[in-house]
C-alpha cells in the first residue's frame, strides 16, 4: 500500500467529514426555522387562550348577567318570596 493510496483515503475521510459537517449545519438551520414557527404558533395560542378566558370571566360575571336580564330581556328582580337558597353541601 503506497501513498497515493493513503492519500485517497485521507482524501474520502475528509470529503465525508465535510459532507457531514454541511448537512449538520442544514439541519441547524431547518430546526431553528421550525422553532421559531413553533413559537410563533403558541403566541397565537396564547393569545386566543387569553382572550378566551376574558371573554369568559366576561360572559360569568355578575354584573353583566343582572344587565342583561333588566336591559335586553326586560326581567324584574326576583320578589323575596321567590329566592330560595341552597346550602352549600362542603
């Protein structure tokens, strides 16, 4: 075995070392993309989820709900004699 054929090897390590290092940095390259859709994607989840949950503490609130039966369904408050209440059974 001379030293051209060392040389070819040497040679081929060194191509398939190189291939690899380019398709590491390719693949860094495609992860990062895909990381920053990923977090791209939960901030518009996130943002749906908040606006959700005020939309729902909105919708349970008290206040609102009194409003709505007095000003769109024109309901009077309930007489005492028609309020009945439940004990908490905790």
């Amino acid at each position: 075995m001379g030293w051209r054929f060392w040389g070819f090897v040497l040679g081929g390590t060194a191509l398939v070392l190189a291939a690899c290092l380019i398709y590491l940095q390719v693949e860094q390259t495609r992860c990062g993309y895909q990381a920053v859709q990923l977090q791209q994607a939960y901030s518009k989840w996130y943002e749906v989820h908040r606006r959700l949950e005020i939309e729902r503490a909105r919708l349970r609130s008290h206040k609102r709900l009194r409003e709505l039966g007095r000003n769109v369904f024109h309901l009077a408050p309930a007489r005492e004699d028609r309020l009945w209440t439940v004990p908490d059974p905790g």
